[in-house]
C-alpha cells in the first residue's frame, strides 16, 4: 500500500525539480562531431541534448555513439569528426518527460535513464530532470517521521 507520504511525493509536479534549458549544455543540429566531443569533453557529461535554433529537442549525443561513429576497422578514423553532423550519430529514440508530468512518471524513468529531457507540448525544451535531483527529493520523504 502507498502511504499517504508517498502519495503526495508521487502526484507532485516536476516543474520545480527541472534545471532549466538555459544551465544545460547542448549542441544544435547542424554542428560537426569534433564540435560535440569538444562540448561534452569540457563540460564532464557523458551524454547532452541536441536541440534546433528554435530549442526543439531532437536527441542525445554521447562520447560513446561519436566514437563508435569514427572506429575504422583498423583505426579510429578521427578525420570523420569534422565531416559528419550529430545529426547523423544521435540517438532520436529517447523517452522524454512533459512539463506537466508528475514525479511518479519522473521515478519509472528515471531507473533506466541517468537524466530525462522534460519538452512542453510545442515539443520545445524546457530542461532537464536528473537521477541526482530525484533521489535527493526521495531521499526528504524516505527519512520523513511518518504523518
Ligand atoms: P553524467 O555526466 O554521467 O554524470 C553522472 C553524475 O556525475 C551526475 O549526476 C553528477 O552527480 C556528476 N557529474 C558529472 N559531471 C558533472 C559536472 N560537470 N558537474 C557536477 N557534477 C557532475 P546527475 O547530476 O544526476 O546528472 C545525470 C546526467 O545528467 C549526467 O550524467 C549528464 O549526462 C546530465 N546532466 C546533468 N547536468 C547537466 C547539465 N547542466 N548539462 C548537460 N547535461 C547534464
């Protein structure tokens, strides 16, 4: 049975957990794979968004998909980098969140995603929802005194 605690925590809006598009970093559609691996290089990410000049959410690059795009046969082909477009190595296939999803939604995928993409019904995006920020709020509740 759900206790009353959890309830509250799982029907909570996730629009107060969201860090904001503008603290996120991203490539846009159109940029080359040196472009990408230099951003999620200096950044620490291991994966980032790829968003168009209108902030539409298109998918996700990480390092793993730019060089498994440039592995040669023999070797890494590192002059591909600069030919090819994330376009062309992102993974589209992505669960994203609704601005007006709630925590529960968040929880469910957040087990098999490190961060969610939240996009509102335009499809533009409007941030992310990290595991770090969910576990942190499940955290509050887990060591709540019962009501
Ligand atoms: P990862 O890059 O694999 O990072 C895993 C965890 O390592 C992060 O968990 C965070 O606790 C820590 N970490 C990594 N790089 C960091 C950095 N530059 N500064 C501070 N802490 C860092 P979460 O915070 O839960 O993030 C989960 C995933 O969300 C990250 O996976 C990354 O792919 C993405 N992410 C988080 N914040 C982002 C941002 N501002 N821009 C773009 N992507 C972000």
């Amino acid at each position: 049975m759900i206790s009353t605690n959890s309830k509250e925590l799982l029907e909570m809006p996730i629009h107060d957990f969201i860090i904001p598009a503008e603290k996120v970093a991203h490539v846009q559609i159109g940029n080359n794979a040196e472009h990408a691996l230099l951003v999620l290089t200096k950044t620490g990410y291991s994966s980032i968004p790829v968003l168009d000049p209108s902030y539409r959410f298109h998918g996700l690059i990480s390092i793993r998909m730019i060089m498994d795009s440039v592995l040669g046969l023999e070797r890494i082909e590192y002059e591909n980098l600069e030919v090819s477009n994330v376009t062309e190595i992102m993974d589209r296939d992505i669960a994203t969140l609704n601005i007006n999803d709630n925590f529960k939604r968040a929880l469910d995928l957040v087990i098999n995603h490190a961060f969610l993409c939240v996009i509102d019904d335009e499809g533009t995006f409007v941030g992310i929802m990290t595991r770090r920020v969910i576990l942190k709020q499940l955290k509050k509740y887990v060591y709540q005194p019962k009501s």
